[in-house]
C-alpha cells in the first residue's frame, strides 16, 4: 500500500502557498496538511499537523526558512524540511543544508519535479538544485565569520559606525575592525558594496 506524505507548507506569500498546495495537491500520495505564513510558526503547525515534511520559504517574518529549518531538526527530528525559494544563491543553500535542511530546490522546478523532491526528501534522501550545487562548490565555503555576517546586516540597513555599534553591542573600533575584514573579504571597497555583495551570495 502507498503512503500518504504529509506536508507542511511555510511562505509569507498566500498566493505562492495557494499555488503550491493546488500543484501538490495534484499528487496521489502528496497531502498538504498545514499552512504558514511565519518560519516562527512551522514547529507547533508540524507538531500539530503530525507533518513529514516542510516546504519553507527563506524570507518570512519571524523568523527565516533556513533558522525554521534548524527549530525542526531540533524539535522534531522525524520530520523533514525542504527549503523552496525565489533565492537560488549557493550561500543560502550551503546554510541551509548546515541547518538540517535535507533538500533545497527553486520555486520555477517544474511542479512534477518538486513533487519528486518531496518525496525524495520523505525517503531520506538528500534533493539539492544541480545549478546551485554547482555554484556553491565553486564559490566556496562563507568567508564571513558569526560576527561580521551581524555588523554587515546592520550596515544593511544604513546608519553610522557608531549606531551599528549600539545595535550589536560592541564598541566602534571593534565594528570597524569588523567591516574592514568583511570588506576585504568580499572583494569591494565599501560596508554598503561589502554588504550588499555578501546578500547576493546568501552569506547574510
């Protein structure tokens, strides 16, 4: 007899969660038994829902897919996470599967091949984009230590040395110190390209 996969989906977006769940729910052994709109919402839904698997975005609101990820593999060690995201970037993909993801696909996979990928993920397999896969390998590991990823996603948002200092609780010097590594190890000549380079290869 063929096993019904339960699964969970997690986007901020209603309408990419109304597409998924229509496309999946196209799929004799695939059913789609919780939505949500927060990564900080996933564990309780899975637990409640008795999940298999969980479809999560990156970018919602409390907290993101890759730490949603994470909060699973902790919580709920049975269930199993599969990060779906308009951010094909090798960074996210890397921390991602760091975080216990155990696959990591685009949302433009044509819907046969996302349902593969749940069931893949089901079965104890590991489901990673082969372009992503690729570039992650040629890119490399993160360069940015825990604290300059902190001090580059403040700069993200502007403002001096000194209020980034206050945010993350370090004194000036030591923020500039920071930024001055991040900067040369991304390859630019400023905390807002420093900043802006690391987003785009999903170190931040």
């Amino acid at each position: 007899m063929s096993t019904t996969i339960k699964v969970l989906l997690a986007d901020d977006q209603a309408l990419v969660r109304g597409a998924l769940a229509a496309l999946l729910a196209l799929e004799p052994d695939l059913e789609v038994v919780a939505e949500v709109g927060r990564g900080d919402e996933v564990v309780d839904a899975a637990r409640a829902s008795d999940a298999d698997v969980c479809l999560l975005d990156i970018e919602m609101p409390g907290v993101d897919g890759i730490a949603a990820a994470a909060a699973v593999r902790d919580a709920l060690p049975g269930v199993r996470t599969l990060v779906v995201t308009t951010f094909g970037r090798p960074g996210y993909l890397r921390r991602a599967l760091e975080a216990g993801a155990s696959g990591f696909v685009v949302k433009d996979t044509p819907a046969r091949q996302l349902a593969e990928a749940v069931r893949r993920v089901h079965a104890g397999l590991r489901v990673v984009d082969p372009s992503l896969a690729t570039e992650s390998l040629v890119d490399g590991a993160n360069p940015l230590t825990e604290r300059e990823r902190e001090v580059l996603g403040v700069a993200l948002r502007g403002g001096t040395v000194a209020a980034i200092a206050g945010v993350v609780h370090l004194s000036p010097g030591t923020v500039r110190n920071h930024l001055s590594a991040a900067i040369g190890k991304t390859g630019t000549s400023t905390r807002a390209e420093a900043a802006r380079v690391a987003q785009e290869r999903g170190w931040l």
